[in-house]
C-alpha cells in the first residue's frame, strides 16, 4: 500500500515540479513581454517626436523658400533699377546731373572749367587699443600703421 501511495505522490511531485517549471516560465515571459512593451511605447514616443521636429524643420524650409524667393524679386528689381540709373547717367554729361529726363532740370553748381587748388593739407593719425573707459581694441595701431603708408 505504501507502495500504491508513493506512485501518486511521486506523479504529483513531478507534476508540481513542472507547474513551478511552467509558472516561472510564465512570469518571465510576462516581464520580458512587459520590457518589450516599455520599449515600443519609448521607441513610439520617439518616433513621434522626430516626426514633429520634420515637420517643423519643413515649415523652416518653405519660410526660407518663401524668404529667397522674396529676396531675390527684389533683387532684380534693384538690379533693373540700378542699371536704368546707370544708363540715364551715361546718357547725361560728366558736367551737369539731371533730374526727371522729361523735365531737363539741371540740379546743382555747374563743375568748374579750370581746377582749383586747395592747398595742402595734414592728417594726425592716432593708434589707440587701449582705452580707459570704452572695451580694447584689437587693430587700432595696425590701422594707423597702414594709414601712414599713404602720403
């Protein structure tokens, strides 16, 4: 009879043995489902903030194309105006400046027929990086240096 006993319990040790077994391996798969959800949601979240940084670099992108565009209308408009200022000075003499072609209005003092001398003149040129009250300087001395050079 002891006999008979020890077969049932040993099936029943063994089946609690592979219950433990199966429990184990249940909870370790519940945190490694758990870690992998943890990942998704952060890599998720990520993904969603990145997206959200593009589509506002875009928006920077279609502003700046806007801004060049703009920019460069007014460019060659100012190019156009330059060069109908350029011409309309070439078509008037070195002598006399003009305003309004219609109207033929001359502006100004006429230019001198013979040169006229001023005389001579001096510079006192001064190179100071060290101020007392105002930040140093960097290139004052080097540019009253180059300064000198012209007589």
């Amino acid at each position: 009879m002891r006999r008979s006993l020890e077969q049932p319990r040993s099936e029943e040790d063994s089946e609690r043995r592979a219950l433990a077994r199966l429990r184990q391996e249940l909870e370790e798969r519940r945190k490694k489902e758990q870690t992998v959800t943890t990942e998704f949601r952060e890599l998720a979240r990520s993904l969603a903030e990145r997206e959200a940084r593009l589509v506002a670099k875009d928006g920077e992108v279609a502003n700046l194309r806007a801004s060049l565009a703009r920019l460069e209308a007014e460019s060659s408009a100012q190019r156009a105006e330059f060069a109908r200022l350029r011409q309309r000075t070439a078509d008037v003499g070195p002598d006399e400046a003009v305003v309004g072609a219609d109207r033929g209005e001359k502006v100004g003092y006429p230019l001198p027929k013979k040169t006229i001398s001023f005389g001579n003149y001096h510079a006192l040129v001064i190179g100071n990086n060290d101020y007392q009250l105002l930040p140093k300087l960097k290139t004052a001395v080097n540019d009253a240096k180059e300064v000198a050079r012209f007589q």
